[in-house]
C-alpha cells in the first residue's frame, strides 16, 4: 500500500496554513527547476522553504538544496517534516539536521506545531 504521505500533508497545508500564503513547487533559484521547494511560506518578507521527507531520496534531496539555497546566497528559513525520521539512516539524519533549520520527526507533530512556528516567525 502506498503511503498518503504527500497527501495529507498537502491537504493540511492548503487547509489549515492559509494564513500563510502557502504555495506549492515553488523555485528560489529562478530557471533552476532541478532546486524546487515542495512548498513555500510568507510568515514575513523570509520564505520557509518546507520539504516533505518520506524516504532517504527525498531527505538528500532537501539537503542539496539547502545548501544550494546557501551557496546563492537566499535568505530563508529551510524546514523538513519527515513521515519517518526514525527510518533514515543515521548519515542522512546528521546531513539534513546540519541543513535545515526546523524539522518535525513526523505529520502529527507538523500538524500539531507548524502553525505555532510559523505565527513565530511572523
């Protein structure tokens, strides 16, 4: 059975985050659409680059382009919400905790957090 990872969190966002201009697939790099964003947030005039981990190719994923965003020099804040943070393996744990600055282990823990962060960040 394939998870609804992707779903839910896309149904929370779009239902529950309004208040924060969430968008969907969005690019901080213009024309470099390999370094998309799964969603983007405007709590304040510095995006929050969110990404959905649901396995070890997305969590490298959001790595790379954490650290690409650094590399060009983006100001932003980088989260994660992992459907399984314990699944990962230990390395890509440690990359992505160095990357990004906030990461809920879980779906219910974004969904019980997420709007508090973000009316932080306000």
């Amino acid at each position: 059975v394939e998870s609804l990872f992707f779903e839910m969190l896309d149904e929370f966002i779009f239902n529950d985050l309004n208040d924060f201009s969430p968008k969907k697939n969005v690019l901080p790099i213009p024309n470099r659409i390999d370094l998309e964003a799964d969603y983007s947030f405007q709590p304040n005039g510095k995006p929050v680059y969110l990404f959905g981990v649901k396995d070890v190719a997305k969590a490298r994923l959001a790595t790379l382009n954490y650290q690409a965003y650094l590399i060009e020099n983006i100001k932003y804040h980088g989260w994660v919400v992992s459907e399984d943070f314990e699944s990962l393996p230990k390395k890509d744990k440690i990359r992505l905790t160095n990357a990004c600055d906030k990461q809920f282990t879980s779906l219910e823990e974004f969904k019980s957090n997420s709007y508090r962060f973000l009316e932080q960040e306000r």
